[in-house]
C-alpha cells in the first residue's frame, strides 16, 4: 500500500496519555496527529438524557469480555470527559508491591518521591483542587458521618472540578455542559490544538506496520458517526514516532493485531491486566434510622432521599490504605452516585430470597432508589486479565450501533483478589449496617462478571522484560519510537482513582519521547509549561528533564 500523507508524531488517542503528549510535542514544533476513535463533543452537545444515540451513549465504551467488562470513554478527550473527576495520587506502598509475579512490579526508577513533581506538573495543568466540607454534596456528608459513627476516618476527595461552574446537574458521567469539569477539553487538547496538532475523530486504529525508511505507518478506519459498526472509509498514515494511548482495552488489541507486520511483540502485551480491583457496593438507607442515630436532617425533615446527586466521589474512606498491611489487603472505599442506567440494573437487593437482581425486592428497591447510597471499592488485583485473539477489527465485536461490545479479555478472579474484596464489602457492612442505618448488598460476579471503569496494566512498564512490555521511558521493547503513556502502561492496581497517576506517568514520559524523536529527525524540542502558562512545577521538574532527555536513568 502507497501511503500519500506523514506526520512526525502519531498520537493514537486523546484522553489524558494521548493529550499530553499532543501537547508537549506540537509545542515543542513537531508536526503532531491524533487519531481518536470516538467523536468529538463540545460542552453544547453533552445531553442530560438516556436515549440511544445521545451524548451518553455516543461517548461511552462498553465492552464485555469472559469474566470483566470495561467501561470506558469513546469520545476526543477519553475517560476525562465521563470520569467523575476524582483525581487522589497512588499510596506510597503501591510502588512497592509485587503482585503476581512475586517481585517488584514497578521500575526501580520510580517512586511515590520520584513521580511527586510530575504530579504536581498535572494537578498545576488540569487543575486539581482538595475539596473542602462545603463542598462535598449531601450523599457524601452521609456517608462522613456513617465513617465516623464506626470509628473510621473520611476526606473530601481531589477533583479537577470548578466548584464555582458546578451545578450539581447530576449529569457528572454524561460529560459536563457547562465546563466545570475540567476534563482534556478544558485545557491539554485545546492547548495542543493552539500549537498546530491535527484531532481527527472517529478514526479507529486497526494495525501498525514499519516503513522502509524505518518509520511507522498506521492503519485507520474512519467510523459512521451514528452506528460504529459502519466503516466509511480509511487510510494510512506515516510517522517517525507512534505515541499509542487507546486505552487499556485498545492499546494491547491494537499491538497484537500489528504482529505479523511489526514482528514479534513483549510477552506482556495484552497480558497482567488489571481492573483497579474494583467493585460496588450498593446500601438502601433506613431514613429514619438516619434523622435518629446520625442526627442528620435537612429542610421538610428529610434525612436523605434524593440527595445523591451533583459530583461523583466526593468523600473516602481511606483508612486501610496502610503500607503496613498484606498485600491485596489494602483498599479505599468511595461514595459516588452512579446515575441510572446498568448500576440500577444490576444492583442487587438486600437479604432477597431469590436471585438478586430482579423479583419482588429488587421492585420494592427500585421504589427506593432515592435512598440508595453506592460505595465503590478499589483494591489490589492479582493481575489477572488476559487477552484473546483480536477482533476482526477495531478492539471489540460491536454488538449495538453504539456503546455495546464483546471483547476477547479473560479475567477468573484469583483468590488473593476475592479476598480482598470480601475484607473490603465487610468493611462496608460494618460502615453501614450498623445501628440499623442501611443494608449492603455488594456486586455479584454472576451476572456479567467483574467490571471496571479503571482498566490498567495491559501493556504496562517495568524492569523484567519477562512481565513488562514497556522499558521505563514507556518505550515498547524490540519495537523502538513506539511509546504507550495510557492507563495500560500503569503496572498494576493503584487502590484509589488512577487518572492522576496516568497522567503523571505521560508528563514524565516526555522528555524521552522528545529525545526519541530528536534521534529521528525531528526538530522538537522539550520544555512548554502548563497549557495555561504557568510554569512554577515547570521548574520543580527541570532538575530531572536533563536525565530523561539524555538518556540517564532518572526518576
């Protein structure tokens, strides 16, 4: 196939590994494309409604798989335009743990201390705030004072949210309208844009093949912008340097359909996935146990009903996030409001007689749903997932012309996994359900299985070229001036909300992608400061640039 258009950097993706470096290195003066499977929404166009083909639908992944199910963002700007904005940075101990392969999962060159400034380069770009008591909705402020009954403790969680544009819609997931949310909309693609880079949406990456002159050439479908199933058209394009950020569900099908053109890929590529250990817990609330025992009452002499709305997590429990404990025995538990939808569908009943997601007291708890209180789970996984043969194209079987796929991941759930999310749902319990104020009924797998909204560790770094498929600098072993900088990358389960970290982990992927195309033959250069202009965590970082553009091994 003659290819008849080039670029010098190919970004595959837009969420936040994609929009970072698109950012960075059109700055920088290279010649930067993005290719992002999903559409392209602005702020006008986010629906407050359910109906197929609204932005809900358009702009979300649903992907079924033997054993997990991943729900993701489709859209230009990925997981920041549906996520709820919780942005925690990873515990101390998670750099240190060693998961399923018995040995340290992350590269000695990083730390909780060496990623700091690179966090705070993220929270300076997007940016993210602590959120305090006056802040936090009413489901959040319940689920403080059902913490504190039970001797636990509760923060108000980090957000990249202007609480001065929040409305508190309730319409969180479905993308935010009126730009309070600060997703990659709102700051890293717009700056990119400002600095020459191409956003091309619904273009669906299929494979990656080599050029003669040692390039890369990528292969797309252009997608029907109102049934994906439907390919309009496609092409290929050449680059010196591929910056691969499809997510965790994408990045690894992507690869591996790249095989017989590319050559052989890492062992680790589409294994060691990770669903964050994630799991949700639903609790129908005793409203009058809630005015008696916590004291809580509010105009009219409700207690609680119908306040479950406004910002997702906005309060946590992170009292077991203690280093000192067992591996897969350390957790944060979030309260959030899931909007309706698959969680009211799947939420099961408490103490019902029969099956648990329908009958007579999953309708008598649909009648309450006003009352219900969702606490979502983050734990530490086995690494477990793995991925089958890809698709015939793109990184699922589309099932519906919209959101609804069937994917080749494996997950079985390990018995490190399932207890810990059996300490974890206890721990709920006893949150709860103690003094009568609420009954739990956590997930059950044997529906559809597990499921995350955080899918980590496909195609992750690491110093053992046996267990992972990146170098440090994010580069794809055997396969140089690839680079993967999505949640893929990340090595395991973090235990609270990964989009901080991710994004961190892409800010310090830079300079070396900079040098990699330098190497190239491309006159880019490493240095912006925040999408803003600001620069003072510019200049907390410039210490460690000289050692990640050089080459030297360096936090």
């Amino acid at each position: 196939m003659t290819s008849f258009e080039s670029t010098d950097v190919l970004v595959i993706g837009s969420g936040f590994g994609g929009a970072i470096a698109a950012y960075h290195l059109a700055a920088g003066g290279a010649r930067v494309v993005v290719l992002e499977r999903g559409p392209w929404l602005e702020s006008k166009d986010f629906d407050h409604d359910f109906k197929l083909g609204s932005s809900y639908t358009r702009i979300f992944d649903f992907v079924v798989g033997d054993g997990m199910s991943v729900l993701g963002g489709n859209c230009v700007g990925g997981g920041s335009v549906v996520y709820f904005a919780a942005m925690p940075r990873a515990p101390r101990f998670v750099f240190e743990r060693t998961g399923s392969v018995g040995r340290r999962m992350w590269p000695k060159a990083l730390s909780r201390d060496a990623l700091e400034p690179w966090y705070d380069r993220v929270a300076e770009a997007m940016p993210v705030t602590r959120q305090d008591w006056d802040d936090v909705t009413y489901a959040g402020g319940l689920w403080a004072a059902l913490c504190a009954r039970s001797g636990h403790t509760a923060n108000p969680v980090p957000v990249a949210v202007d609480n001065d544009k929040c409305t508190n819609c309730n319409w969180m997931m479905a993308g935010c309208r009126f730009d309070a949310k600060r997703s990659l909309l709102t700051n890293y693609l717009p700056a990119a844009l400002a600095h020459g880079a191409q956003i091309r949406p619904l273009h669906e990456v299929q494979h990656i093949s080599r050029t003669d002159d040692g390039g890369y050439r990528v292969h797309y479908n252009v997608i029907d912008d109102e049934d994906y199933r439907i390919h309009t058209g496609g092409g290929t394009i050449d680059a010196k340097i591929i910056v691969l950020a499809a997510g965790a569900g994408a990045t690894p099908v992507i690869l591996q359909r790249s095989e017989p053109s590319l050559g052989r890929m890492p062992h680790a590529v589409g294994r060691y996935f990770s669903g964050n250990g994630e799991r949700l817990n639903t609790a129908v609330i005793d409203e009058d146990r809630v005015r008696e025992v916590l004291g809580l009452e509010r105009d009219g002499g409700l207690a609680y009903a119908a306040n479950q709305i406004g910002r997702g997590p906005v309060v946590a429990n992170w009292d077991r996030l203690d280093g000192a404990l067992p591996e897969h025995s350390r957790f944060s538990l979030e309260q959030l409001y899931f909007p309706p939808g698959l969680g009211t569908i799947l939420a099961q009943a408490p103490d019902a007689t029969g099956p648990t997601w329908f009958g007579a007291e999953k309708k008598e708890m649909l009648k309450r749903w006003q009352s219900w209180l969702t606490i979502f789970i983050m734990s530490e996984d086995d690494n477990e997932g793995v991925f089958g043969p890809p698709p015939a194209t793109g990184n699922a079987m589309r099932i519906s012309q919209q959101m609804l796929g069937r994917g080749n991941l494996r997950y079985h759930p390990t018995a490190n996994t399932l207890r810990g999310w059996t300490e974890a749902d206890d721990l709920v319990r006893d949150i709860i359900e103690r003094d009568g104020i609420g009954r739990v009924r956590p997930w059950t797998n044997d529906v559809v299985g597990a499921y995350t909204v955080h899918p980590l560790a496909s195609c992750r770094i690491g110093d053992d070229p046996a267990t992972s498929a990146l170098d440090d600098r994010h580069e794809l072993r055997g396969h140089p001036g690839i680079f993967v900088t999505d949640g893929s990358a990340v090595p395991g389960a973090l235990t609270v909300n990964p989009a901080m970290t991710i994004a961190a982990l892409a800010e310090r992927a830079m300079p070396g992608i900079v040098r990699a195309a330098r190497e190239r033959g491309v006159p880019v250069k490493y240095g912006a400061p925040s999408p803003d202009g600001a620069t003072s965590a510019r200049r907390e970082t410039a210490p460690l640039v000289a050692g990640l553009v050089q080459g030297r091994r360096a936090g």
